[in-house]
C-alpha cells in the first residue's frame, strides 16, 4: 500500500549509487570504515559516506512551536555518549577542537559547546520541558537515554523511505512520546545540556545508535540574512512526526544486538 505524508518539510533525494569505501563529503581523513560503521552503530542501510542534497527551506528550524521556554529544549544531557575520534566519549568530556563521528561527514571538528540547564526556576518545570526516557534497544540504544523533546533525531524507518525517498528522516524526540515504552518524565534536580556546535549543521551518534542534529557555530544568531547558510538538515513538523513514528509500530522491529 502506498502511503502520503502530506505538507513534508523536506524530501531528500534517495542516492541511487552505492559507496564501496568511505567517501567523505569534505575528504577529511577517519579510521572508521563502512563495515565498521554499520556494525557499531547497528543500522540497517549504510549511512557513511552519504550525501544529502540542501533542504530547501526558510528559517533554522520548521518543526514544533512551543510555547516559548524559560529553559532548554535541545541538545544532549550529561552522561549521554557520543562517538569520537578517541572511541565513545560522555558529552561533558568533550572539548572544543576534539574530533565527532558525523552521519554525512565523518570526522568532523567541534567549533564549540554550549553549556546550559534545563530549567533552573524554583517552580515545575512545565510538561513540555520533560525530556524523553528511552529504553534500551528502542532505537538503536544499548542503554536507556534521555532526550530533550526539541531535540532532533534521525530516525531509520521503511515508511520514511517509501514516501520521502530515504530511509533516514529527522523528527522533534517529543513525537517519540508513547512509542515502545518511551515516556516524559519530570526532571527532578538540575539537569545539564550540552550542545556541540560544528562548521556546519551535523549529525552525530550518540549511545551506539541514536543520531542527534548538532548546529552550525554561527546558529544561535537569532538574525537572519542573505548570506548564512541554509540549513543543511530539515526536522520534519511535529504533527508529520508523530504520523510517520506511529508507521513505524507496523514495522517488524528487531531490537539492537
């Protein structure tokens, strides 16, 4: 049966050639080979050495509209792990100038990282700030993780590849809530968020499997202008989100090794 998805935010174009090595956009140099990426990160496609074309889209961002937070909605919380040039690495151990596996380009230099917490008023933090628990093996995690619900993260489904012409899309974790035991839960405590900030827009693995949309370095200007760049990735809307994750429930699903 052939699906829609109405009103996408973005349509990569599906790559029809296949890389027999590592081809990197930027030709940077990596010890990762595409035998060795598929079987740490346990995806089903090969993803390195991909290209995508350029969203063609306004704006850094058209995905969900919240109510504007008094805290932080995305990036990575502490103890998340992310895989680098020195092997996986907790966020918080990561430094300006270290080295990050990237989805589309490999080794990729960290420009910056931004330090903040999720909410720091001495009222609840409200609903829509709860960051995500991930159980283990759900999407791709060896353990569970947690993720801040403006996040984005690449999710790989036969859906997305069906009606966006990839098996790879990028969604707002908030439309992960309910999906195979993935939960809001209310912050107790000070939590921290890091975000790691690149050349240009990256997407990085983190816990063995999870793929997070890390930002340029120039991407908190909160002007825009003729001359920045166009965002390399697209979050698809919320509402397009949840419709494509609730596809993903019909899929077989095969937990992580």
């Amino acid at each position: 049966m052939t699906h829609s998805l109405p009103d996408c935010a973005a349509i990569w174009a599906k790559e029809s050639a296949k890389h027999n090595g590592l081809q990197l956009k930027r030709c940077l140099p990596t010890a990762f080979t595409e035998e060795m990426g598929n079987k740490m990160f346990g995806l089903k496609n090969s993803v390195l050495g991909r290209t995508f074309r350029t969203a063609e889209i306004t704006g850094a961002y058209d995905g969900m509209h919240l109510p504007e937070p008094k805290g932080m909605a995305s990036g990575m919380i502490s103890g998340t792990q992310v895989a680098t040039n020195l092997g996986w690495r907790t966020i918080e151990a990561i430094a300006p100038g270290d080295f990050a596996m990237t989805f589309d380009g490999g080794m990729q230099k960290v420009q910056s990282i931004s330090r903040t917490v999720l909410w720091s008023s001495p009222n609840n933090c409200p609903e829509y700030l709860w960051p995500l628990e991930v159980p283990a093996n759900v999407l791709g995690n060896k353990d569970a993780i947690r993720l801040l619900p403006e996040q984005g993260i690449m999710i790989e489904t036969d859906t997305a590849e069906e009606c966006l012409g990839d098996p790879f899309a990028l969604i707002p974790a908030a439309a992960l809530a309910g999906y195979r035991g993935i939960t809001r839960i209310k912050p107790h405590g000070e939590i921290v968020v890091f975000t790691l900030h690149f050349e240009q827009e990256q997407i990085v693995f983190a816990h063995c499997g999870v793929l997070f949309l890390c930002p340029s370095d120039d991407s908190g200007c909160l002007l825009q202008s003729s001359d920045m760049q166009t965002p390399t990735y697209c979050v698809l809307p919320l509402k397009q989100a949840k419709w494509l994750v609730e596809s993903m429930d019909t899929e077989i699903y095969v937990p992580a090794a």
